[in-house]
C-alpha cells in the first residue's frame, strides 16, 4: 500500500505534468470530478465540480494559465493558485481511492475534501473548495506582488464572491433563494464568468475591462456588479470574512483585511530590527507627496526612518512662497489648481483633515480646503485683431460640476471627449454674464447656466441632455442670415451633433458620426467667415479644432483593437505639426486656442518666440482632454498664497508625523556606483544653526506661513548678520556665500534607501558622474528642456470698479469669476487678479491695496549662462523682469482698466495708482513701482521642465534609476502626463514611494493613482 508521502509525490506529479497544457489542466479536473463530483445527485456531467469547471474554462478563454514563454505569456499568480489548488484536492482523491486513514498527517485542506467525499452537499464542497482556495492565495501571495494593481483589486473581487458565495448556500444570506443561486452544480458561475463586466476576458485585462473591474459604467452589467459588490458584499465583508474563516478553518482570511477594505495581497516582510533610514534629497511638491505616501500608513515607522535635506529656510520647490514686507506673499509664478487634479486634490483634503484633528493651526482662519481655495469659473482670452487694431476678448465661463475634486479618478476618455465637445458648444455662444446679450442669447444661456450659480444636478452631463433642446434657437442665432437651404442644412447637421452627444455609448463608431457631423458643420459655417464677425468666427475656429483633433485621435491614437489610448506615437510630434497634418488650417494653427495650450505650459519660448514654441503633440493633447473632467470649479486660487495654503500644512502633518527636516542642506554630488546601490551623497552645510532642530515658520494672524527670509534669530549671530548685511539669498547658486562644513552620506550609516527629488537642471551638476557613466541618463539630460519663468506682483490702491473694470462688460459674474486673462504679449503673456490674499496680509490702513495684480511668463535664457561667481546674475534678471513688466503694463493695461490711465501714457497704467511696499508717503512713481514683487526663476531648481516632442521616451520611470535604492520623482521624470503641473508633480512622488515600499519592504497596500485607466503606458 502507498504511503502518504507517495502520493503527495503522486499528486504533484499529476498536476506538474500538464502545467504548460491549460487544456491538460482541464482535463486533470474533468477527471477528478468524474469521480469526486457525485453527478448522480444532480444532472450535470461535473455534479459539484460544475461551478469549478466553469470558471476554470473562462480562465484558460482569459489566457491566465497560458505558459509563461507564450506568445501572450499567462500569469504567475493564476497559474500557481490553479496548479496548488488542484493539487491538493488531487491529493485528497488519492487518499480516498487508496482508502488511507488520517494519521496525523494531512493537513486541514485534504481533511475538508475527505468530508466532502464522505457527505457530499453544496456546504461541504464548499467549505474543502474555499479553504483550497484561501490556502493557494496564501501561497501565491509573493507572487501577487507581480500583477498590476487592477488585477490585485480583481483579485479581491474573486475572493470575496467566492466567500459571500458559501454564505448563500449555507442560508446565511437570501434564504432559500441563496442556497439555489449559489449551488455549485447549477449554471450560475457559467452565467457570470460570461458578463464581461464581472469577469474581463483579456490578460492583461484592457481599459474597458479596468473600468469595468471597478464598477464604472452605466451598463447593465457594471449596475448588476456594483449592487452584488459595493451594495451587497463589501458593506459587510468584516462579518463574512471572520464568519468563513472560523467555518473554513481559515484563519489567514480577515488578514486580507485593513480597516474593513480588502488589502490582498498583504504579505510585507517583517519589519527589521531597527527601521531602515530613507534620504529624501529636496523638498518640492513632488518630494513632500512622496514623503505623505511613505508616512500616510500606520506602521511605516517599523520599517523606515525619512530625513528631508533641503536646501535654505523653506519647502516647496517652484511652489514656495515667504512673506515680505506687510506680510505681503511672494509667489514664485503664478499657481492654481485645476478641478481634475485628483490626486493632488485628495491629498490636500488628507492633510488638512490631519492637521484639523491633530490641531496644528488652531487659529487659522482657514481651517479646511474648502474655505481655503477659492473656486474660479472664469478665463479670458485675448487676441489681437489685425483688421480691428486692436484686443478683444473672449470670456469663457465653466459651469460648475456637482462633484468634489479628489473623490475619484478621471472619467474614461471618450468620455471626456463629449464633455470637451459639450463645453466647447457652450462657450461659443458667449458668457452667461455679459451686459449687452441679445433675449434669445439669454434664453439659450439660461438653458446651459442654470441661475443658482450654475448648479445643477447633474453637473456638465445635464448639460449635454439640455443641449439637444437649444439646437434650433442656436442656430437661428448663429445662421440667421445664411441662405435658407444651407441653414436648414446646417440646422439638420446641429441637430445630430447634439442627439449624437446625448448618447450613452462610448466608442469609436459614434466619435466616427460625430467628426463627420463637425465637419458638415464647421465646412458649411466657413463658407461664410469675412474676418469681422468675431463671433461667427470663433465658432468655426472652435468647430473645426474639434474636427482636427478628434479626426488626429481616431487616426492616431486610439485602438480599436485593444481599446487603449496610445499618444505615445504623437509625443515626438510638436501639437501645431500634428494637426496641420490633420488638415488644420493657418487660422486655427496662430488661433488663441492653440496658443494656450503653449503659453499653458510656458513652451511658446522655446526654442525661441519667432518659431512659436514647441510643444508634444501627446502631451497637449492628453492636458486638454483631462482638463475638460474638472471637478467642482475649473480652477481653484489659494486663499493665502501656495507656500502657506498648500506647502506648510503639508509641512506641518509630516513633521507631526515624526519625519525628520535638515533645512539649510545643499546637496552638491551624488555619487555613481559600479554596484546596484548608491553607496554616497555629499552635503554642504550652509549655515550654523543655535538650535537643535531648524523651526522655519511663523504666525500670520493665525496662519502658519513662511517667511521670505531664513530666521536669522536661530542662525549663528555673525553669520546672520552677514547674510542680513549682504542680503544673501541662500537659495540662490550664484549667491556670495561659501558652505560652513561639507559632509558626506554613506549607505547603511545615514541612508538605506533615497529618493531623488531635485529638479533636472540642477541635477545636471548634482548627478554628473550618472551622465558620464550611463547612457540613459546622459539621454534624458540631453533631452529633457526647461526654461526660466518670471512673475511680478503689483499692488493697486483703488478698486477694480474704480479702475474701469466692470464684470459683466467682460462676461464676467460678480462671484467665482476673478480676472484671469492670457493676452499671449510676450513676456509677461498672462495676468490674474490674486486680490483674495489680501486679507492676510498686514498692509497699514492708509496704503491698503484693494487689488492685487500677478503677472505671469517665460525668460529666454542668455547666450551664456553666468557662472555662479557672477553673483550679480540673478539681480539683472530680476531687473529685466521689472523693466519689461512696467512696459507691458503701459502698453496693454489701459485696455482693462480704462479708469487708471496716465494722461503721459493712455494706453497704460498711472504708476501713482500702485502701493508703495515700504510704506513711504512721499515715494514717487518709480520708487513705488521698484517696491513691487518681481522675480526671475534663473536658479537650476527652479526652471520649469517642458514637454518637448521627443524627451518623453528618455525620461526614467520613479523605478528606473539603475540602482536599487534610488528612486525618482519631479515633473522631469516619467510619471504619464509629462507636462510640468501641480498633479504630476504628486503623481510622481507617489510613484516613487511607492516604488521604493514594493520594492524594498513588499508593502502593497497603498492607495490608488488615479490616471487614466485607458491610456497605455508609454
């Protein structure tokens, strides 16, 4: 007789010789329940083995058991769940056929399947069945680290319909009703593994898939999938995880568990003995987002000790702010956040929820996101008209959407291409506010802005149903007169362009009807452009800009195939040279539209204005079509300047956090090594410090802020008064300052793992020795541009209303609609009213400004670049800025606020209108103007990173720095979207930690980046 250790040897066997055979799998398990399935109980062919068999089938139709070497490669983690489940029921079989005798030696799994055999019935089968299965997830585990974070998330999904499954049969859940739906001899599993929707059918799953995989969609199939998951399972998993664990035998079930979500696979290393020590290097959004991500899960100090190097007196990178005189912000550039930044937005929500409960700013007067970010539903674009001589404008006023920026992901992109097309209808017929709008304008509007402040249920999706209603009243208005033949045309062609947007499908054939439609639409209304009706015109311009771009994306970008978004062919394509190829006329290549997608991203500088920029055709793209997903408000403006609405509460949670913050730490060389880690990192010491631990902030009114100056009074006093007595900027390479001490950094002393987060042009020095040594880095340095961007901040003593500017003569509202308009006159090319800071500032009753302007553009970089011993440099940048500010500001401004002309300049501002920052009564025009904010981003640190074609196939991956323990983020790395913003630059830092838990901890259980789950990965 065969022992039992032959066959165990026996059922590996088995199940080993058929593990590259998924059919051969199959038949492993058609035979076993020939045997072991009981048919005659019931009349199938697999008795209790049906349920098994079916989704077995749909597996091997998935191609998750294929052979890794496959031309389509299957999966580690379903091929060795199959392969050790099967095992051990085969195993079991053996035991039964032989007719041995537990002696100790079986374990718990064989000892469920022999109760089964013994007393067959749904409960048993299930109760060998699901222990099986637990077990094999428990032993795939390491492997399920491999699979992708949407395959982790199906994972889950299998596992707790499995469970709730064996809650039906045995009557916990639905009765009777229960027991039949979920008895494994009967047809539901063949039913359910056939609803796309519940059970994808490609490996890698596609977007389709994804999205399905999460509940989005408004099929049937996503409805049914969404009540069984998220209304039915989930709600009380906690319950049925522990009831089946303690039924199964299964005590590693509610470890899948944290906090009621399921966590699989969470199977991290133990943690070490003493926690390993990560070197954050720099300080800007992205690193801080990475540090809130390593920090945000509650046993992260048993596995690592973070330590910020940072040079000078504050955080923040690009987004630093300090108080000046008057408490006055100094912004760096001008800084909003856009509605669909959804990560950056759940991580702003994060933070001030922490800091409100750990009461880290107990007198702020703004103590949550919402009261401290002001919604802004308006632009203004401008252009210059030759044959009128001069401006006009273009108000755009977004309707605010009912949902929260930071709830939850972007919508899919079609999607987000008939909402581009809904806004881009609704623009066109002018702002909701203007003074001077025809009635029938205004019923139209009404139609689109609802009165109660552009709310409505449904948000920009209402707007799509209400449009079908207007199309006769819009093209009256637009066509009235046109010839009646060609009106009826175009109205019939209006009319299916707005039944077509109504549709709830998504996909390729009806985008197809709507670029022939847009066609019809735009070719027909050209006709009839004479360069004098700005409103005709911009019509058209808009109409045949959705025509070139969704033809270009039809074309290029989508794949049918596959249902992927793939821009990764056009990102070495400037935008203006994609959609010329894509039949895009001269007018709609200079039109504004285009133009803002350049000055946008301050690429209409490089490599020079005469050329008109260069920017990836991919990147514009993708940028535009995410744009039209906002969330909430278009836009938001920080209520107290970026460094202290944004980046010291950040600040504030992490060091409460325990995170350790080395200010005054200039990282001058990291070290390549000829091994797999990086093994040295040299600092310099600018300062000496009276106290233990640098405190860079101070209180304004009860804000938390940042100065515009280190605290001298914790700085050594004759290094403070030398700094102070030369006005040293500390931030500054080309500063007259030398380092106090130089240090070094050494691998398994002061650091285990780094992550890198100093923007390239300063890594260009930093991380020399990496461009000698690899290729791939010397690639990206090669190819990844930035450029140097400016701003000035000017203080206005009257009112908006006193100057001339009036709202509703704009198309602007009075509420939600601050002056926000791109004028495309280099350099300072666009302007903001950022009057909402003023509140927190301190000015002295008798010169309190009442508006406060932010211009905003790009420098073109000198011939040669200063060496840093030229340390006058940054003063005469500066200096340009200030005097190119005050000539644009009197050639242009007359034009906004007509009021607050000088009679020497009527084209331009009266310099005495402006508050003197040094509170001088007796300053005169030019003393006042020398006392605004001006600033020049000349410093490697502080160059914004451009999304030129061609770079974003040399920019490296948060993971792909060629050495194990350093990982990289900032917008100059490959984090998806590659243009330099707020969001990728938290997408990246959370790449980044992530990468760096995975890969050195096997921590899993991170929360999702939301990006577009239908867009491939370059």
């Amino acid at each position: 007789m065969a022992s039992l250790a032959e066959l165990e040897s026996q059922a590996f066997q088995i199940v080993s010789a058929v593990a590259e055979d998924p059919q051969g799998r199959l038949q492993v398990r058609e035979d076993f329940y020939a045997e072991f399935g009981f048919a005659e109980l019931e009349a199938s062919g697999e008795g209790f083995g049906r349920a098994e068999i079916d989704f077995l089938e749909w597996e091997i139709r998935r191609g998750v058991l294929n052979p890794l070497t496959a031309e389509q490669p299957g999966s580690r983690w379903w091929r060795q769940v199959q392969q050790e489940f099967s095992r051990v029921s085969v195993f079991a079989g053996l035991v039964q056929r032989h007719g041995l005798q537990d002696d100790g030696g079986l374990s718990s799994s064989v000892e469920h399947w022999l109760a089964y055999f013994a007393h067959p019935s749904p409960q048993t089968f299930y109760k060998a069945h699901n222990h099986g299965i637990v077990a094999a997830y428990a032993a795939a585990e390491p492997v399920a680290h491999l699979e992708s974070a949407d395959e982790q998330f199906f994972l889950n999904e299998v596992l707790y319909r499995l469970v709730f499954a064996q809650a039906l049969v045995e009557g916990e859940v639905a009765g009777i009703i229960g027991e039949v739906a979920a008895d494994p001899r009967l047809f539901s599993v063949d039913f359910i593994t056939h609803l796309h929707a519940l059970y994808p059918t490609h490996y890698p799953m596609t977007p389709r898939e994804v999205r399905f995989v999460h509940h989005e969609g408004i099929s049937p199939e996503v409805l049914l999938a969404r009540v069984l998951d998220v209304e039915m399972i989930l709600p009380h998993i906690t319950e049925l995880y522990e009831w089946a664990a303690q039924l199964n035998g299964s005590p590693e079930l509610p470890r899948q568990l944290v906090d009621g979500q399921p966590v699989y696979p969470n199977q991290p290393k133990p943690p070490p003995e003493k926690p390993k020590k990560i070197a954050v290097l720099g300080g800007g959004m992205s690193a801080l987002a990475a540090v809130h991500e390593l920090t945000r899960y509650p046993d992260w100090k048993l596995h690592y000790d973070i330590t910020v190097y940072q040079l000078g007196w504050r955080l923040g990178g690009k987004a630093a702010t300090g108080r000046g005189p008057n408490d006055r912000i100094e912004e760096r550039g001008l800084h909003i956040m856009q509605g669909w930044y959804d990560n950056a937005w759940r991580l702003i929500q994060q933070v001030y929820a922490e800091r409100e409960q750990r009461g880290l700013a107990p007198n702020t007067p703004y103590p949550t996101w919402e009261e401290a970010f002001l919604r802004n539903d308006a632009t203004i674009l401008t252009e210059w008209i030759i044959e009128q001589g001069g401006w006009v404008d273009w108000p755009l006023v977004f309707p605010k959407s009912s949902q929260v920026p930071g709830s939850a992901g972007p919508d899919p992109i079609w999607d987000q291409i008939k909402k581009l097309i809904g806004l881009a209808l609704e623009l066109v017929l002018g702002s909701p506010y203007a003074r001077h709008i025809s009635p029938l304008a205004k019923e139209i509007l009404d139609r689109f802005f609802p009165a109660d402040d552009m709310q409505s249920a449904t948000g920009l999706w209402g707007l799509i149903s209400k449009v079908e209603h207007v199309a006769e009243e819009l093209v009256e208005r637009v066509l009235g007169p046109l010839d009646r033949a060609v009106e009826d045309a175009l109205k019939s062609a209006v009319g299916e362009l707005l039944e077509e947007l109504g549709k709830d499908e998504v996909g390729a054939e009806v985008h197809t009807g709507l670029l022939d439609i847009l066609e019809h639409l735009w070719r027909g209304l050209a006709k009839f452009v004479d360069g004098l009706d700005n409103r005709l015109r911009r019509i058209v311009l808009m109409l045949e800009l959705l025509w070139v771009n969704l033809k270009g994306v039809l074309a290029d970008v989508w794949d049918p195939a596959t249902g992927w978004f793939d821009f990764g062919p056009i990102t070495k394509l400037d935008y203006r040279a994609w959609i010329a190829s894509h039949g895009a006329s001269e007018a709609a290549l200079s039109s504004v539209v285009v133009k803002f997608f350049y000055t946008g991203t301050f690429a209409n500088q490089y490599p020079g204005d005469q050329q008109g920029g260069l920017l990836s055709a991919g990147a514009a793209l993708q940028f535009v079509l995410a744009s039209a997903g906002y969330k909430g408000g278009f836009v938001y403006q920080s209520r107290a300047g970026t460094g202290d609405t944004l980046v010291m509460p950040i600040y504030q949670v992490l060091k409460a956090r325990g995170v350790h913050f080395d200010f005054f730490t200039d990282v001058t060389k990291v070290h390549w090594s000829d091994g797999d880690e990086i093994e040295q990192v040299d600092l310099a010491d600018q300062v000496t410090l009276t106290v233990a631990e640098y405190a860079p902030g101070i209180d304004v009114a009860g804000i938390p802020a940042w100065p515009a100056e280190p605290r001298y009074d914790q700085i050594d006093p004759k290094q403070a008064a030398k700094l102070k007595a030369g006005q040293v900027n500390l931030e500054s390479p080309w500063a007259d300052w030398k380092p106090v001490g130089k240090r070094q950094l050494r691998k398994g002393t002061d650091f285990d793992q780094i992550i890198l987060g100093i923007p390239i042009k300063a890594l260009e020095s930093i991380c020399a020795e990496f461009q000698a040594q690899s290729p791939e880095w010397a690639a990206m340095f090669g190819s990844v541009k930035t450029t140097i961007t400016c701003a000035a901040q000017v203080y206005f003593l009257p009112t908006l209303a006193e100057m001339g500017y009036h709202p509703a003569d704009w198309g602007m509202g009075e509420e939600h609609c601050a002056v926000n308009a791109v004028t495309y006159a280099n350099p300072q090319y666009s302007w903001v009213d950022t009057s909402q800071v003023l509140a927190s500032e301190s000015w002295p009753a008798d010169n309190r400004p009442q508006v406060l302007g932010l211009w905003c553009g790009a420098l073109d970089d000198p011939l040669v670049t200063p060496p840093y011993t030229d340390h006058g440099y940054p003063d005469r940048a500066v200096w340009e800025v200030q005097i190119t500010t005050r000539q644009w500001i009197q050639d242009n401004m007359g034009w906004f606020l007509p009021k607050a002309v000088a009679p020497t300049a009527p084209a331009g501002l009266d310099l005495a209108l402006i508050a003197d920052s040094l509170n001088r009564a007796d300053a005169n025009r030019q003393q006042k103007w020398a006392s605004q904010y001006f600033v020049a981003n000349v410093a490697p640190d502080l160059r914004y990173t451009l999304a030129v074609p061609g770079s974003n196939q040399h920019r490296l991956k948060a993971d792909a720095s060629g050495f194990s323990n350093l990982f990289l983020c900032g917008d100059w790395i490959d984090f998806g979207l590659n243009v330099g913003y707020m969001e990728g630059a938290v997408i990246s830092g959370m790449q980044a930690a992530q990468a760096l838990r995975q890969a050195q901890y096997q921590l899993s259980n991170h929360q999702p980046i939301w990006v577009h789950a239908d867009v491939r990965p370059l």
